[in-house]
C-alpha cells in the first residue's frame, strides 16, 4: 500500500501540470460534446500509460543488465525531478490559446499519439523520473509502484474532463497556475526524496 500510493501521489505530480497532453484534453473538454470529450480523455490515457510503463519496464531492464547505473540514475533522475518541479512552478500555460480538434477518432488518436509519444520532454522525463524510481523501489514492490502511477494517469484525465465539462465558464489561467504550483511543489518532494534514499 504504501508504494502503491507513492506511485499514485507521484503520478499526480508528474500528469497533473499542464502541458500538451492536458490542454487537448481541457480544449476538448470545452469545446466537444462530453461524450466526445471522454473518447479523447480515454484516448490519451491509454498512450499515457503505455509510455509510463515503457519508460519504468524498459529503464528497468536496462539497470538490471548494467548494475552500476543504478545509483547514476538515482543521482540523475533526483537532479532531473527536482528541475521539471521547478519548471512547472515557473510555467504559465494559456487555456485561452486555440487547440485544433479534430472530429475523426483515427485523427484524435494520431494527435494524442503526438502530445505523447512522439513529445522529447515527456520521454526523457518520464524515463529519468521512472527510471530513478525503478532503481529506488524494492523489486517485489515494483508492480505496486507503477500500478498506482498509472492510476494517477487515468484519474486525472477522467476527472479533468468531467470538471472542464462541468465547469467550463469558470476555468481559468490563474486556476491552472495554481494547478502547477502545487503539482511542482509534489514533484520536488520527490526528487529530494529520491536524493536522500541514494545517501
């Protein structure tokens, strides 16, 4: 329980700011019918999860096969979380700004493909962020772990979606500036946490 819910907190921390993937999931919810709304949320947590787990599974393999990268990873992945905290502290994202929507599913699933799979920041992040906590957390804990940072993944795009549909007139930039304030604050913690488990 208590990796599963620091997989669940973490991952909260990590999806939670607001990047390319929330804003087509926010801009969708504002512009689209809720149903359609749900299938691009739904979309883009299946392709958040399936980078998630590439990212903890393959880094994983790696640090099993060359032992001595575990505590670089752990120095770098620490140095590296704290940084994307302090980024997405700093960050002012503009829900004003126009998000192109597309209405075919095959379109909405090559774009959440894109804010995805084919986003540098998101890979390189999510590799040296999971790839530290692959290094950190016991081998038999491992599956709760990353259980509960995907779980993250699926509530916060499902409840975004619900709360941007619910609320539409009262979403705002400061809201999404406090939204990041918190999250980077999170992901600092757990980059100091991190740090510490390595001393």
């Amino acid at each position: 329980m208590e990796f599963l819910l620091q997989g669940l907190v973490l991952g909260f921390g990590y999806v939670a700011p607001i990047g390319m993937q929330n804003l087509y999931v926010i801009n969708s919810a504002l512009r689209e019918e809720r149903l359609k709304a749900y299938r691009v949320a739904f979309t883009t947590i299946f392709f958040d999860i399936s980078l998630a787990l590439a990212c903890f599974f393959g880094i994983g393999l790696l640090l099993d096969k060359v032992p001595f990268l575990k505590n670089a990873m752990i120095i770098i992945g620490s140095i590296v979380v704290i940084y994307i905290g302090y980024g997405i502290i700093k960050s002012s994202p503009d829900i004003t700004k126009e998000v192109k929507l597309e209405k075919d599913y095959f379109k909405i699933v090559r774009d959440t493909f894109t804010v995805t799979w084919l986003n540098p920041q998101a890979i390189i992040d999510g590799s040296l962020l999971l790839g530290g906590y692959n290094a950190y957390v016991p081998e038999e804990y491992k599956i709760y772990f990353i259980l509960g940072f995907c779980l993250a993944s699926f509530l916060w795009f499902s409840s975004l979606t619900t709360i941007v549909s619910l609320f539409k007139t009262r979403i705002d930039n400061r809201l999404i500036k406090w939204i990041n304030i918190i999250c980077g604050v999170i992901i600092i913690f757990f980059g100091i946490k991190l740090a510490i488990s390595l001393i």
